[in-house]
C-alpha cells in the first residue's frame, strides 16, 4: 500500500525549483562569506541559458495561427449559431411580431424544461388552451400596437372555455362568473355598453389590448396545476420587454397577485390602475365602481393614442 505521505505528495507535487533541501554539509575550512562573495559575482558576470530550440520564451504569450480577420469571422459565427438555437424552439403558434424580442427566452433551460412539461402533461392529460390556442394572444395583438395591458392569472379549465385570452371564452361557452363582473361594471361606465350575449374578447384584443395570464396552461379541472412550472418567468419577461420598450402603457391589475406581478412596472412611463379582481368573492372590494374602462381611455388620450372601443366585441 502507498503510504500518506506517499500519496499526498501524488496529488499535491512539489513545485519545479523547489526540491526538499539537503542536509548541510560540513563547512570546508577554506569557505567562508568571501567564497559566497565570489560564487554570487560569476552567477552574475554568466549570461542566462539560452531556451532549447523551438521553445519561445516563457513570458512571450503563444502567438495565435489564425489571423485578426478569422478569429472575427469565427465570433461572427458563434454568435449567429446562439440565435439560431433559440428560434428553433419557438413554440407552434407564437405570433410573428413576437417571436424576435422574446428569442432569448426560447433557448433558456427554463423555457425548454417548461416545454417538456407541457409536452408530458398532453400525452396523459386533457390541456387546456390547445396547442395552437396557447399564445392567441400574440396572433390578435402586434407588440408594436399594445396599448392596454390587462393581466390574469390562470386559464379557465373546464371544456372549450381557454382559447389563450385572459377572462375570455369562445362561443358559445357562456361568460364565467369574473367575466360577467367585467360586463357589469361595463354597463355602468361605459356608456351605452350592453351585454354582448357571449364572452369572447377577441375584438379588445385586435384594437390593441393585451389579454395575458401569469399561467398560460392548465390540467382539465384542475385549477393552477401547472403553477410554477416556468410561464410565470415567461410572462414576467413580456411584462418587462412591454416595460423597457413601450411607452404610455395602460396596465389593468385586479387582485393582489396580479399587482405583485406588475410591480416593477415604470410608474414614470407608463399608467398604472388597480383595484379587487372580479371574482364573486372580491368583486365587492372596490371593483364594482373602479371604473377602469373610462378611465384607460382618459389615459391614452392624454398620450395621443386612439381609445378603446370596449363595445365593439
């Protein structure tokens, strides 16, 4: 067996021109500190060793065999292959004005886990929005022509009712009781705003509303399974480009997690309204009468934009 010092000194070798000192020898009579003297001025007066051939000397850095002009076109390269990568996972549906200032996100380890876990959860499980209802919100809404922002927080999770809009259901799914809030507290501040007789807000959406949830899939009847699973890190980085990259935004926050969600919004650049979420169990507590509708189009013509037509659904 090797012994401990044996194998310590394997894994931690001595350093060159280092060696472990030997014993002094007997002093020659004839030496002294003359003779020290002496030895010091020949190592001096001796020029250093010239290196072997073919070796540089050590503090010249090794020169590169690739020219300036190469190790430019390889970064240019490298760079490219980087953005490739991400756009190949853009998910089915994502809509095209979309897709370049969220690229990033795609190449991310989370979005890609995330994927995968949604992939898993369709395989065994009834999903709900579909795979190409998931991001109808990108397809009814250019980035460039948000002007309202109305946050949710998980689909809705019973048959043909998601279709990726927040608050929203398609035809002919009768308006869950939130949405049927929304059409009261519309009535009374909107004037000449009567029920639509369905609840599809698709019509917001294309004059510029952005209808998006934290939480973008579900398990059927299971409400907030797919919590935590990553679309909260997806959707805080729209948030935050619509952020840093719009101006005069109107930013709808009902209840206090979607007000949590929104609050590193830029009070400076853009609006800000909030109040109690629609639900049967906090409409009470200041929604009804909040009257966010007036109110956003108040705002977005002081900043020159062309208001909502909260009728036209």
């Amino acid at each position: 067996m090797i012994g401990q010092k044996t194998l310590y000194s394997f894994f931690s070798p001595t350093p060159a021109g280092k060696r472990r000192a030997r014993s002094p020898e007997p002093a020659d009579p004839g030496t002294g500190v003359a003779a020290v003297a002496e030895e010091s001025r020949d190592a001096a007066a001796s020029p250093p060793k010239k290196a072997r051939a073919g070796q540089e000397d050590p503090g010249t850095p090794p020169s590169s065999p690739l020219s300036p002009e190469q190790l430019i076109r390889i970064q240019r390269n490298k760079a490219a292959a980087l953005l490739r990568l991400p756009a190949r996972n853009v998910p089915v549906g994502f809509g095209e004005s979309w897709k370049k200032p969220l690229t990033a996100e795609f190449g991310k380890p989370y979005f890609i886990k995330l994927m995968g876990f949604v992939a898993e959860e369709r395989k065994h499980y009834t999903v709900y929005p579909p795979p190409h209802q998931v991001f109808t919100w990108t397809q009814m809404c250019d980035i460039r022509h948000v002007k309202v922002v109305i946050l949710g927080q998980d689909p809705y999770h019973g048959p043909n009712q998601a279709h990726g809009l927040c608050f929203s259901v398609q035809r002919p799914v009768p308006p869950p009781p939130s949405l049927e809030n929304i059409y009261k507290e519309l009535s009374t501040d909107i004037e000449g705003f009567v029920h639509p007789g369905h609840g599809d807000l698709s019509g917001w959406a294309k004059q510029g509303v952005l209808l998006l949830n934290a939480v973008l899939t579900v398990r059927a009847h299971q409400a907030n399974f797919h919590k935590e699973r990553g679309w909260e890190q997806f959707t805080d980085a729209v948030v935050s480009w619509l952020n840093q990259n719009s101006t005069g935004l109107v930013f709808l926050l009902w209840g206090s997690y979607t007000q949590k969600k929104g609050s590193a919004i830029d009070r400076k650049r853009h609006h800000v309204l909030q109040t109690a979420h629609p639900s049967p169990l906090s409409v009470y507590r200041r929604f009804f009468g909040c009257r966010h509708f007036s109110k956003t189009n108040e705002l977005l013509q002081k900043s020159g934009k062309e208001p909502i037509n909260w009728k036209d659904l």
